[in-house]
C-alpha cells in the first residue's frame, strides 16, 4: 500500500530526468506550462480578489476559481496531452513543497502559550467532529457495498477505510490559510478552528500510515521498519531543532538576520526533513508542522527563516497549490452522473462535522450556530484526498466516475468554506466592537490580549517591563504585538542627500526606507528577543515606517484592532530629560497620543517613563536580571518585592480601570500595592460607612435596578476591599481633602515612595474633587489634572506614571 501511495508523487511510467513530470520527453514543454499557467492564475486571481475581498473572502477561493478559470482554457491539453486522473503527478513537486514548507510556517507561526488555554477546547471538538464522520462513514459504506459507482466492490473492510478517510479528512492548509488571511488566528475561535483541522489531518494521517503499515507486512515485511524510520527521524529531528537553533543565534546575537550560510543551512534542513517520510511512503505534513512548533522563535533564526519563506510561499507556491484544486476539474467529461455523487460526498462530510460540532458545542457551551460553521470550515478538503483517491481507485474500490465526483465534491467543499468563514469573521468583529474592552470587566477565564506601540528601542523597556509584570502565568498568555514606528523622515533625508551628492556611487544612491531603518529595527529586536527570554512571554514585532500623526494613529488602531487587544500601551509625549524635567521634544508624539485616545478600540495606557529616576527599581530591565540593591518591602508584611506601586483612586471609570490594573499588578510576587482614595470632608463618612459600602454592593448584584457612577464605584471598590485589601494583598488608604493644595500635596509626597503610580485620565472624575485644579487639567488635556501633576513633577525621586483610559463601548443608534 506504501508503494502505491508513492503514486502520489510519481507514477509507473519513467520519469523525465529534466522535470518532474510521468511523461518522459516533455521537461521543457511542461515547464512551459506551469509558467504560462502560474502567470495566469496570479493575474487571474488578482482580478478576482479585487471583486471578493469586499465580501471578506480569503484569497484561497479567488485563486480556485482562477484555476477553474485557467483548467478551462485548454492550455494543458495544447501543450501537454495528460488526463486529470495525472494531473497531481505533474505538479506533484509545487504541490509537495508547499505542503512542507507552509505547514512549517503554520507551526512556527503558532501561539503555543493561547493555545494551550484552549487545550481543553480544541481536543474535545476535534474528537467529536473525527467521531462522527467516523460513525457515519462507516454507516454509507455498509449500505454501498457491492456497487460503486457502477463497480464492484473487491473488499467491504477497503470501502469502509477509504471512505472513513475520504469523509472525516480536513485540509489543514486551506483551514490555516483561510483563517490566516482573514486574521482569524487572534481570537479563541480562529485558534480553535485551525487547530482542530490540523489534529483532523493528522489522525487521519495517522490511519494512512497504518493501512500503509498493514499492506507492507502482507506484501514485505521487511518494509514494515519503514514507518518506525521515518517516526525515529522525524522524532531526532524535532528534538534537536532548538539546541541547533540556539547556536545560530548565539553566533549572529544582536543582528536582525542569520548570515547567508546559516540561512541556506537551515532552509536546506526543513526540506529534507520535511520530505523524508515522503521518500519513504509516508505524509511529511505533521513533520513539518511539529518542527515549526519546535522551532525557537525568538532570536534571528526565526526572523531569517520567515523573511525569506513567506513572500516565497504566500506569493507563489500557495496561489499555484490552490488553483491546481480548480485545474484538477475537466468540464468535458461532466455529467449528472458525476456531479450528484459528488455533492452527495460533499453533503455527507457536511453532516458528519456538523453531528460531531453539535455535540461539541453542547459541552463547550458554543452557540450552536457557531459550531455548524465551524463544522462546515472542517469539511475542506482540498488536495488531502487525492492520496487516498489514486490508491482507492489502484485497489478497484470504486471506478473512474467515482474519481471525478470525488474532485467535485472536494471542489464544492472548498469554495463553500469562502462564505462560512466570511460569517465567522463578521460575528468575531462585531463581537469585538459590542464588548467591553476593560479590565475591569475582564474575567478570570478570558486572556488578556495586548498590544505595545512605541518608536525607538529607547521607550520600549519600560513597557516590555510593564507587561511583564500584568503577565501572571507566561505558559498560557497570549503573544504580545509590539508595534514599532520607526522613523522615515531620516531614511528619506539622507537618500535625498546620498542622491544630491555627485560622488555618491549609484548603488548606494538607492536607499530602501525599510533598508534604511535597519539599525533601527536591529535596536528593536534585540530589547525584544531580551525581554522574550528573560520573561518567558511571547512577542510579535511588528515593524511600520512612520509617516504624520493621523496615519499613525490609524495604524495604530488598526492594529489593536486586528490584534483585538484588550489594553493598549504606548509611551507618553512627555520625556525625562537628564536634569529630571518633563518635556515634550515632538509635537508629533503629542498628536498621536491624542488622536489613540480619541479612536482607540480597547483600553488605553499611557506611560510616563522615568528611566533616569534617581531611586529605587525602574523599568528598564526584566525582574529576573534586575541587580538593584535596595531592599523593598510589601506594605502589608515584611516580603520583598522589587517594585512599590500606588494607585489613586477619585472616582469615574478611568480610575476603575486604573486600579484594576494595579490590582492586576498585584498578583505579581514581585509587586507591593497600595491604593490612594480620595474623598471629600463633606461626604466622608457616607463614602467610608459600611453599611452604605454593602448597599451599594448589593444594589450593583440586583441586575433589575440601574447603577449610577456613585454606585459603580461603590460597588467597585467594596470588592476591591474583599478581594485584596482584606487578604493583605494590597494596601487601602482614604485621603481625606478640603482644597486643591490637600490634593497636590497628596501626589506630590509620592515621590521617593514609588516606582510606580497609576491614575485615571482626567474628564469623567467627581467634579468636587477636582475644583480648583483648572491649571493643570488646562495643561494636561491628554490626561487629566491628577496625571499631570505627577507627570509634570521635576523630582529626580518621582516614579514613572501610567494613565489609564477606560474603553467606551459604542452602542449604534437604531435606524
């Protein structure tokens, strides 16, 4: 059975040694072909894709059409006379090296740590959904023993293989790239649905393996050791990956890129590993997707390795890998009686994943609806059965018509993954948009999803540190975005200037902006790659020329939005200077953070960076590799801790959201918190009586009776008390004030006391307490009179300050 699955990549007929084609002597004239083809298919596709993206569909359904498009002109029977049963075999090494090298991509692409809080998800749907297309397989085959498609059947065991095989198989790489060019791979739901078509592919991979097994030791026993070659290799491989790959980046530490012969060397080894269980007669797919897993992805290795595989893969191997599922159709031979049966497979494996995804959802607690979608992106198939196919028909389990009606139901079954996933993404979007996007409302089974935005790797320690300390468990937090801005206006100047000059030699008058930034983005990558082992969390740099104002702030919202972050952190326009002022050195950076603030979908954080302060612990390097001296101590016992942080606390959602931060900092070990209320004398004993504290938390669990701000932070800050403060978990202190100076001096007396203070940016805070502060409220637009207070305080003893913003849900008005 091996051999014949060995059909697959080559046939009986001698092979051309000039190309990889089962017809000798016409090398040339093939390669021809898949020229004049490839070129038509991209053109094609192009067009296509102009028209579908407006109905969010991925690029996959406009490059099928343009290969039935292309299938259709007749160009393969003019140039190279083969039939469709043949078609995979002319194309078999595109297709076998997008296969290995996109799956590759997929696992290296992967968000293990979001994953494995999924775990759990993704194994019972997979499960459930294999199950019953295994059930129902086995069901039809008993029923259709004895005729297929007009041929006789030789075995019923055979039949009902093929057939569980042909229903239950899922095309991980359509899936993958599906919900990849749709940037569904963010959310719980896109990982679910990628993972569970990989896991599908992979058993039924597996089942492949031991038919193949069970054949070689009827026909030849000593190949039965093929497939525990294959295993052992596949299994070295895996496990030396990342010893290998730590000593490149240990020889190219502090580059952007490996150098040319590591490159190639470690190009070269993905393919041979990857296609060593194919010579042998085995799939090389979970191979190659385990190596990816395996592979470390911090460092240079990681960056060298994707920069020169995916413009490679996504713009040539996977357009052409797609379009062959629409070239394999010959509209010559079509009749009903090839087209029924093949919407009848189609609709058979839509059954079976529906089935197995009703069940699931009934344990996963998922929406039905959103199950039988799921269901229907489960059911592509691609070209995973064409393997499975050519042995069936080899063995005289069904006919030639049963062939081609196979191709049609795949076809079908592919195109109709285009809508369903164009659904799924506008339930995920509009999901993203009614929900609110706070940490105050986050609970404790979601993840928190973050994006970091900075320019320069100057500005980027202290938020790296700062989202290392919101991380509570780095194995399960989804991966970080961080957003690099790099300047263009220099890279512009100096290949104007390099262009000017008469001496300049002409090659080097053609700067790249992106070339040009290289420094730039190698600063970056080392405070990143830094911070990524040191922390053990996940970061994605992504890397962006920035332009005026109002196109980064598009950028940036964006991106959080693609990224459907939950908090986003950006550095504040204000910068130390060495003397310990507060200034701000680009009217730009003021713009940006106005124009974040007023647009950003999700919360927002703004940080004052003090990175010259004078005591005490800063951000400027991770907790683990922190060599400060002075001994810190929690303000609720006699641990140490390396930071002591202060929130303030006057009311409004901002300051909600501002001490759910620090609450959330609080988990940390290494964090001592203390709260800040502010209260009015006149209203102080209503404020701190309990009995008012327990009706308002009452009243905010009686979901029939409306909250006001005032109850919302009762409410709020009585489960603070219960959750934190009561457990000696934080520090709670009342400030009782009368004027403005009791409140300036109040903020002014933390510095020298700590590192760091968050607050609430200014507009939605008690009126009362805010009178008299017109000054620096006029002064700090941005955030708010308390912020600026902190923010503008010259002390070389002053921490750094973070100034939250709570997301605002937008409710569209009904037409």
């Amino acid at each position: 059975m091996a051999r014949d699955f060995m059909s697959y990549y080559s046939c009986s007929n001698p092979v051309d040694t000039l190309g990889w084609t089962p017809i000798p002597g016409i090398a040339l004239d093939t390669l021809f072909l898949v020229v004049i083809q490839a070129l038509a298919v991209i053109v094609l596709s192009s067009l296509f894709h102009s028209f579908l993206h407006r109905y969010n569909q991925p690029t996959a359904i406009s490059q099928i059409l343009a290969g039935m498009v292309v299938g259709g002109m007749g160009i393969r029977n003019a140039i190279v006379h083969v039939d469709v049963d043949n078609v995979e075999d002319m194309y078999n090494g595109y297709i076998s090296a997008a296969r290995i090298l996109y799956m590759f991509l997929v696992g290296l692409e992967m968000d293990i740590a979001a994953l494995r809080s999924t775990t759990r998800r993704c194994v019972a749907f997979t499960y459930a959904t294999v199950a019953a297309s295994l059930f129902l397989a086995a069901i039809v085959s008993s029923g259709m023993y004895g005729s297929m498609m007009h041929s006789p059947v030789r075995t019923p065991e055979m039949l009902a293989a093929t057939l569980m095989v042909a229903l239950t198989n899922t095309s991980s790489i359509a899936v993958a790239r599906i919900a990849s060019d749709l940037k569904l791979t963010v959310t719980e739901n896109g990982r679910l649905l990628v993972a569970a078509a990989i896991g599908t592919n992979i058993i039924c991979v597996v089942g492949d393996g031991v038919l193949s097994s069970t054949r070689m030791a009827k026909e030849k026993s000593q190949d039965l050791s093929l497939g525990f070659v294959a295993l052992a290799a596949a299994g070295l491989a895996v496990w030396t990956v990342r010893p290998a790959v730590t000593r490149v980046n240990q020889r190219n530490v502090g580059q952007h890129h490996v150098k040319t012969w590591d490159l190639a060397f470690m190009i070269a080894a993905i393919w041979i590993v990857g296609n060593f269980p194919q010579k042998l007669g085995f799939d090389g797919l979970p191979t190659s997707f385990a190596l990816g897993l395996a592979f470390p992805r911090e460092g240079p290795a990681a960056r060298s390795v994707s920069d020169a595989l995916v413009p490679t893969v996504n713009g040539l191997l996977l357009p052409f890998y797609f379009a062959t599922i629409g070239m394999r159709m010959d509209f010559n031979s079509m009749s009903g009686a090839i087209i029924v049966p093949g919407v009848l497979m189609m609709l058979l494996g839509l059954v079976g994943k529906a089935i197995g995804a009703a069940v699931a959802s009934a344990y996963l607690n998922i929406p039905l609806c959103d199950a039988l979608r799921f269901g229907v992106l489960l059911n592509v198939k691609g070209h995973v059965d064409t393997m499975n196919m050519k042995f069936a028909k080899s063995e005289g389990v069904w006919a030639e018509q049963a062939l081609y009606a196979m191709i049609i139901g795949n076809l079908a079954s592919t195109l109709v993954a285009g809508p369903a996933a164009a659904v799924v993404l506008r339930k995920e979007k509009e999901a993203y948009e009614r929900r609110h996007q706070a940490l105050e409302s986050l609970g404790e089974e979601q993840e928190l999803r973050m994006l970091t935005c900075s320019h320069s790797a100057h500005s980027t320690p202290a938020l790296l540190s700062l989202v290392e300390l919101l991380v509570t468990e780095p194995e399960t937090q989804p991966a970080v975005q961080v957003l690099h801005l790099f300047d263009g206006g220099q890279k512009r100047a100096a290949a104007a200037a390099a262009a000017a000059s008469s001496t300049t030699p002409y090659h080097q008058q053609l700067i790249d902006e992106y070339d040009a930034g290289r420094d730039a983005i190698t600063d970056m990558n080392t405070v990143v790659d830094l911070y990524w082992r040191a922390t053990g969390v996940a970061f994605r740099q992504i890397d962006i020329v920035g332009s005026s104002a109002s196109r980064d702030v598009d950028a940036v919202c964006r991106c959080a939005a693609d990224a459907h972050a939950t908090l986003l952190l950006l550095p504040c326009f204000k910068e130390q200077r060495y003397d310990g002022k507060m200034a701000c050195r680009l009217e730009e950076r003021r713009e940006l953070n106005h124009g974040v603030l007023a647009r950003a979908p999700c919360t927002v954080g703004l940080l004052v960076d003090r990175p010259y302060r004078s005591i005490g612990a800063s951000f400027q390097v991770p907790c683990s590799v922190d060599t400060s001296t002075r001994t810190l101590l929690h303000p609720c016992s006699d641990r140490a801790v390396t930071h002591v942080i202060a929130a303030v606390f006057l009311g409004g959602p901002d300051d909600r959201e501002a001490v759910s931060v620090a609450s959330r900092l609080a988990d940390n070990p290494n964090i001592g918190l203390t709260v800040f209320r502010f209260v009015k004398r006149s209203t102080y004993d209503t404020v701190t009586s309990s009995t008012s504290r327990a009706a308002a938390a009452a009243a905010g669990d009686d979901l029939e009776q409306p909250l006001n701000e005032g109850d919302a932070d009762e409410r709020f800050m009585w489960r603070f008390y219960e959750l934190y403060a009561s457990r000696e978990m934080a520090m709670y202190v009342e400030k009782v004030v009368e004027s403005p100076a009791d409140v300036v001096e109040t903020l002014d007396a933390m510095a020298g006391m700590f590192s760091l203070v968050i607050v609430g940016r200014g507009g939605r805070q008690p009126v009362e307490l805010l009178a008299g502060l017109d000054r620096w409220a006029e002064a700090g637009r941005e955030m708010g009179a308390v912020a600026e207070i902190l923010a503008s305080n010259a002390s070389m003893e002053m921490g750094s300050v973070l100034v939250m913003q709570q997301h605002t849900v937008v409710v569209p008005a009904r037409r």
